[in-house]
C-alpha cells in the first residue's frame, strides 16, 4: 500500500501554518502552535488517532486564538483530505465511546462526502486555556469540511 501522508501549507494575513501528516503512523508528533490547548488537543488526537502529526504555527495570538485554531483546523483536513486520497478500501464509518476522568465522548464518523460536524458539549467555563470554548465546535466543523476541499 502507498503511504498515505500529506504535507500542508497555509499562509494568511494573521496566520502561517506548517503541517505534515502521515496517517498509518505510530502516533508520533511534534506539535507548536502557540496555544497550550491546541498544542494538547492535537497531541491527543494524533497519540490515540496512531497518526503521525507534525504541526507548526504561528498567529495573532495577541489578538486571540480564533485564526490560529481555524487555519490549523483548515489544514489538517485538507491534510486528511489530500492523505486519503481517493478513499479506496477504508472503511467508510466508525464510532467509539470514549470514558475519561470528567467525561465522556461519543464520536460517530462518516467520510462519506458530506463535510459536516455536530457537536453537543458542556464546558464548565468560557475558556479552555487560551481557547474560547465555542471554538472547540468550530475547530470540528472547519476540520470536517477541509476533509472534503480541494486545494
């Protein structure tokens, strides 16, 4: 089987991000974006997604997060887009349920097509971190749809 990676630029007016991925990884990664709790939400993902994932970006932070973590959401589903390709042989939906200290997550995938997100969460507060906790939702949503973009 081919590898199945993909490398990503993106440069903005608020935003340069460099990303690299392999998906049939061992879950390594090297993650520096400038915001603690996309740094961690990215390390996860990649660590129990078995991806490799290598990211670096840098933004207007000093404004607030929302370009950083919507241009890292951008590229890593054109990342996954680009990396799977045609979509040959892999197995089209999953889910899982996933217990953890305070929480528990359900997550249903379809890559069918259709760049699409659904998130229902409870926060205990307004931020996570740097992050606004409504941009938790939009980094989904953004991820989703690159899934399916071209270029």
């Amino acid at each position: 089987m081919d590898k199945r990676c993909a490398t990503i630029s993106r440069k903005t007016n608020e935003t340069e991000v460099q990303l690299s991925l392999t998906i049939d990884g061992r879950g390594q990664y090297a993650i520096d974006t400038g915001i603690g709790f996309l740094d961690h939400m990215l390390t996860h993902l990649a660590r129990h997604g078995l991806f490799d994932l290598e990211v670096r970006a840098r933004g207007d932070t000093a404004v607030d997060a929302h370009h950083t973590v919507e241009d890292v959401a951008i590229a890593l589903g054109r990342a996954f887009g680009e990396a799977l390709g045609e979509r040959r042989g892999i197995v089209r939906m999953a889910d899982a349920t996933v217990p953890m200290d305070e929480a528990l997550a359900t997550v249903a995938v379809d890559i069918g097509g259709r760049g699409h997100a659904v998130v229902q969460a409870g926060f205990a507060g307004p931020k996570v971190g740097q992050v606004d906790v409504d941009l938790i939702p939009h980094f989904i949503q953004t991820l989703a749809q690159g899934l399916f973009k071209v270029g």
